[in-house]
C-alpha cells in the first residue's frame, strides 16, 4: 500500500532552495494528519552534509542519493535513480517545486511511473483524507481544484512563494538514508556550468520584484530599476517585450513564456499588463503598477496604481526608500 509524503529537496549552489522548505512546511501538517511519514529525496555529488537540516522544516527522513554522475543534473539521470527509488518504496505523494528544475524532472518521473502530474499548483488542501490542489487555468483568467482519485504516486509540482514556510524547529534532525544509485546511460554529459554572478536573489523565490517593460525605452533605462531594486533587495525582472527588444536577457523575463513568479511585492514599471504577462505574475500578493496610461491593463490587477512618468517616479521612490530604511 502506498505510504508516505516526499519531497524532491532542489539544491542550488550547495544550498536547499525556499520552494523545498515551502513544501516541506506544508507537507509536515499533512503527514502528520494522514499519520504517514514525511521524506525528502537529495540527489548530487557531497550533498549529505544538508540532509540533517531538513528535518528542522519537518522531514522525518531524508534520501540521499549521490554519485560521481550525478553531481549536474542531467534529466536521465535524475529522472532514473529517483523514479527508481519511487518504484521501490511507493510512497503516496511525491511533491516539487515548480523551478526550472522540476517542471522537467517531474515531467519525465511521472511517465517512467505512469501516473499523473498536477503542475504549477498554489495551493495544496487536505480533504477526505486526499490532496486537493489549486491550479491556474486559461492563463490565470480562473483556478481548478483537482485531485488524482487513482494515480499513485500523486504528483504535483508547486509554484514558488505561495505557501507559508514555518520557522525552523532548532534541535530537530531527520534520519538521512545513503542510496546506491546507478544513473544508467546519460545522453547528456555537462562539461561545464557557468552561473551569473548577482547579488540579487534569483527571481522566482524573490519576496520584493521589481519589473520593466515597453516603457522603459532601453537597455540603458533599466539601470534606474536596478537603483531602486537594490535599496529594496529586490531581483528585477522584464516583460517580454523588453526581452523581445534586446533591452534584457531572458532569464529575466517574467509572463506566460518566461519565468512565473509569486512575490510579496510585484513593481511593474511601463508595463501595459498583456495577458501573457499577467499570467506569470497575477499572484503576486501585493502589485504596484507605474504607467503614465491611465488606461492600461496592468491597472486592472493592481493593488496600488500610479499615474505617472515612470522616469519620474522610480527615482522619488527610490530615495523615499532609501530615507525609511535609514531610519528604521
């Protein structure tokens, strides 16, 4: 019989990603009602060392999977050694983020397994004794909830920043399980990663983002949102247009084809609040909109609207900002 709640725990640069903690948090309050286990699958090269941590966010267990072959994540390997360990402990959950990361290896675990995938999820419900999550549709013009009445294990991957994370239990440890693991034939061999080196958190697990689009008129105009987004220790973002345009790269952009993303605080700066775009940040808790168009969509959606020249506007705010954090 199917038992158990796990946890795909994403490492980035030798540290557990937020979304991890996320759903760890919110998977613990589930274990413990179902009265099952709550895990956590690590899978790299000299990652055993973090595997203790994650019982402070609530993980009983903590699987570790390493391997020479394994320390880049490649989709075949991945998508084995942890399908493979699925297969043999058949838990009745398996849960990641929605990252770049875990949209794909979800994806490939789920048709190894045969079951079924509920993706970008923003909420996740306990009814009936069953997971009941909530989902966006048509662009996130509407939201479903959905349930795998059948598919075991349950699957699901969960947008970054929409659920709460608990604060650590200090002293709380989890049991870590070493696993040998083979990773078969790998189709893709990583020679090399070079990373982007920013002092700004990554965008999709910012709290504070602060977004450009058509309005900005150049490459050379965002350096006034990068004034602002550092006061604040925000990451910044772009429309599609702005990337269509060159003004950006495309790791920046935010929206339907780009990144989606869930801050406390969305700015968007000149930006008119196309479907697409609104779709990759309707669930922002807070959007603050700077347009000159009082007509613009993006008014629509947002929580505070400012009327103005943004090349105007983004500066007072920057050194009002700057000002308050002085005196805090």
């Amino acid at each position: 019989m199917a038992k158990g709640i796990w946890v795909y725990a994403e490492v980035r640069d030798n540290k557990i990603k937020k979304v991890t903690c996320e759903i760890l948090s919110a998977g613990r309050k589930f274990a413990d009602q179902l009265g099952e286990e709550l895990c956590a699958v690590l899978v790299g090269k000299g990652l055993a060392e973090l595997a203790p941590g994650l019982g402070a966010y609530g993980a009983d267990k903590v699987y570790v999977i390493e391997g020479d072959r394994l320390e880049n994540y490649t989709t075949d390997g991945y998508t084995k050694v942890v399908a493979d360990l699925i297969k043999e402990h058949q838990p009745s959950a398996f849960l990641l983020g929605c990252t770049i990361r875990g949209r794909d290896l979800a994806a490939q675990v789920a048709q190894r397994l045969n079951t079924g995938l509920l993706t970008d999820c923003t909420d996740i419900a306990l009814e009936d004794g069953r997971l009941v999550f909530t989902r966006p549709i048509y662009a996130g013009k509407a939201f479903v909830r959905a349930y795998c009445p059948e598919a075991r294990p349950v699957m699901a991957t969960i947008r970054p920043n929409v659920l709460p994370v608990d604060a650590p239990q200090e002293g709380r440890t989890a049991e870590v399980v070493p696993v040998s693991a083979d990773p078969g034939d790998l189709r893709q061999v990583i020679r090399e990663v070079v990373r982007q080196v920013s002092t700004r958190p990554e965008l999709t697990e910012a709290d504070i983002i602060v977004s450009g689009g058509r309005g900005m008129k150049g490459p050379e105009n965002f350096k006034i949102l990068e004034e602002l987004a550092d006061v604040l220790g925000a990451a910044v973002g772009a429309s599609r247009a702005a990337v269509d345009a060159g003004w950006a790269p495309h790791s920046m952009q935010v929206g339907q084809t780009g990144k989606t993303v869930s801050p406390t605080i969305y700015i968007a700066c000149g930006i008119s609040g196309a479907i697409q775009h609104l779709a990759g940040m309707g669930s922002s808790k807070c959007i603050v909109a700077i347009n000159k168009d009082p007509e613009a969509n993006i008014f629509k959606v947002a929580t505070y609207g400012i009327v103005a020249d943004l090349f105007q506007a983004v500066p007072l705010l920057t050194e009002e900002f700057k000002k308050l954090l002085a005196s805090s």
